[in-house]
C-alpha cells in the first residue's frame, strides 16, 4: 500500500528562508493567474490549493481541491497554503497530503455510492484519514473542513447533514485519543455537485481547542439537532516560536445551541461577528504580539443576499482590516444564511 511519493517542489532562493519563521503556514487568497508569481515573490512552497468554482487547472504539484462553491464577489481567487519549508507531497487513491516541517495538508474525496448512505461514506472516509496519516507521523487533527452536496436533503428519513454527524461521530470517538476535547475546529458546508471532500491540517504536536462561551460546545448539542452532534470545536490555537495561528472554525448566528435571526441575513452577520470577536478575544488572552493578518471565508446560501451581507460586514473593523472570499454554499442548519470561517495569524 506503499504512497508515490511526488518530487520535491522547486525551491526558488532557499537560502534567503533561514530568517523567516517555522512553525506556521502562511494562507493567502490567490488570483490562479498569479499564482507562480505569488510563490516566488512570497518566498514560499506550495503545501495545497483549494479553487472554488469550475475546476481548473493549476501550476503546482502539491495537492489540489476543487470544491463546487461559486465565488461569489470579484475575479476568482484561490485558497493557498504554503510554508517557508520544503514540502513533500504524496498521493495514493483518492488521498493527497503534503507535509513540511510539523504540518501535514491531507485531502480526501470520497464518491457516494447508491447503496451507501452518506454516514456510512463518511465513517469510511475519516477511518481512511487515519489510516493514513498514522504512519506518517501526524496523528493530531488541527483543522478539518468538510463538503458534500445535497446538504438538507433527507436521505432514509434522516438528513444528509445528521447523517454526516453520525458518521463523523462514530469514527472519531472511536479513533481521537481524548475526545471530545481534542476535536480541531471545523467546516461543514453544502456543495452544488460532487464527492465527499474533507481536508484538514494535522501535526506532529497537540495543540489547544477552544470553546465559544457565547455558544455551547457543538459536541454538546442536544439531540433535537440529531441522533449524534457535531464533532467540532470553535477554534483551533496553534503556537510556535515565531507565530500566533487562531483557526476559526465555521461560524454561524448560533447562540447557546439555537439559531438566532431566522430570515434576516444582517441580523445573521451581525450575531456571527460577536461570536468571531469573542473567539479571538478570547485566545489573545494567550498571547500579546502586535501583527496581525486575517483572511475569512463567508458562505452565503443565497447569492442575493451579498450586498446586504457585505455592507454589514464593512461596520466592523476586523472585517474592514480583513481579507475576505464571499462563497455560495448551503449550510447545515436551514435557517442559517451566513456562515463565517477564518485564520487570524500574529507573528
Ligand atoms: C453551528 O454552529 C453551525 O458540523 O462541522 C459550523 C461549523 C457548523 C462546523 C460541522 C457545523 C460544523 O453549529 C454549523
């Protein structure tokens, strides 16, 4: 079961890397057309890109994921993780990772079969997870997203979303040394068309899940919301020596366990930045460095709602000083009409 190992990346002027910080991956939002540009001026390898969108074909040898979320605003943009070390990439089936240093970029796509329902896909596809990335070293979760089609529909009488939480749950209770506490942050977002796909982050090292106390712990939900909850934390704090990286999971008008501001996208966006402010409030606690870079992804079930939904955003200083992507995707809860993603890194 031996994984083909891709070539190392192309290490345009190595020898300038010695100063620049280890430990964190840089996140960038990338025009396609831009992209070998954007590697060499910003002196790092390419440890995976994610298009939104058509698919479409890009220069680099490292893992690629297309996920079927139209963007929503501007010319297209691609999501680039890359580091300041080298990167090694391998590929076996339907799994691709890359690693460099102690991280690991893994991705997984999983068809749906019609004799299959999608808890059972997706068991199998977080089992697979971590049959792989065992091996290799990087057995601790740091950050997870997750996209399948269909989202709301039902499937045997059970939604596809619960069904995913099912299976979700029956894999990583059994597999995660200390769960619930060290489920990472995480995505759950509907596509138009296509596989299960989940990518994640992992590492060599433990690192610190935080809760919102604006909001009760997802794995804590009751079951009104389905017959298992969802496996994720709020926030994922990952240290190094020369950086401070918030990974923010998916972010809704959500407050205890229930949705707030049915059928009012502003009033959604609004409650959803106090939720992201008290997060990052929250893990400054740990640290006090001055830079700071945030990029966030908003998903938006209607398309019509981006004008309202960008206006409300642009109140609030963290978003005006932040990189935004506004993508249409379905979300886990119907009534939910704005979900909300980040990376805040202080270095
Ligand atoms: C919520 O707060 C909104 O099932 O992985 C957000 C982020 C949500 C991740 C997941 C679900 C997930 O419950 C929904």
């Amino acid at each position: 079961m031996g994984m083909r190992e891709r070539q190392p990346s192309p290490s345009p002027g190595s020898a300038q890397r010695v100063m620049d910080p280890v430990g964190h991956v840089n996140l960038a939002y990338v025009e396609p057309a831009h992209l070998p540009r954007w590697l060499a001026g910003s002196r790092t390898y390419p440890l995976a890109v994610v298009s939104f969108g058509s698919p479409l074909s890009l220069p680099v040898r490292c893992p690629v994921v297309h996920l079927d979320l139209p963007q929503l605003d501007g010319p297209r943009h691609c999501e680039v993780w890359s580091t300041v070390q080298s990167v090694r990439s391998y590929q076996t089936g339907n799994f691709s990772a890359a690693v460099s240093g102690d991280v690991l970029f893994g991705s997984i796509s999983m068809p749906e079969v019609p004799a299959a329902l999608l808890d059972h896909t997706t068991e199998m596809a977080y089992r697979d997870i971590f049959r792989q990335i065992g091996p290799l070293g990087f057995t601790h979760l740091w950050r997870i997203w997750n996209y399948f089609p269909r989202i709301n529909e039902e499937e045997h009488g059970l939604e596809r979303y619960r069904r995913f939480c099912v299976g979700r749950h029956q894999a990583l209770a059994e597999t995660l040394p200390d769960f619930p506490s060290s489920l990472p942050a995480g995505t759950a977002v509907g596509t138009r068309s296509g596989p299960l796909q989940i990518y994640f982050l992992a590492g060599a090292h433990p690192v610190t899940h935080i809760g919102n106390p604006r909001q009760v712990d997802a794995y804590n939900y009751p079951s009104s919301y389905g017959p298992r909850s969802p496996s994720f934390a709020r926030a994922t704090l990952c240290r190094s020596e020369a950086a401070m990286q918030l990974f923010i999971a998916g972010t809704a008008s959500v407050v205890g366990h229930e949705s707030r501001h049915q059928g009012q996208p502003d009033r959604q966006a609004r409650e959803t930045i106090t939720n992201l402010q008290v997060l990052i409030d929250r893990a400054e606690c740990f640290e006090d460095v001055p830079q700071t870079q945030s990029l966030f992804k908003i998903y938006l079930r209607n398309p019509e709602h981006i004008d309202l939904v960008r206006r409300t955003l642009q109140e609030t200083p963290l978003m005006r000083s932040s990189r935004l992507l506004f993508l249409q995707g379905d979300l886990c809860r119907k009534e939910l009409l704005v979900e909300i993603e980040g990376l805040v890194t202080r270095d």
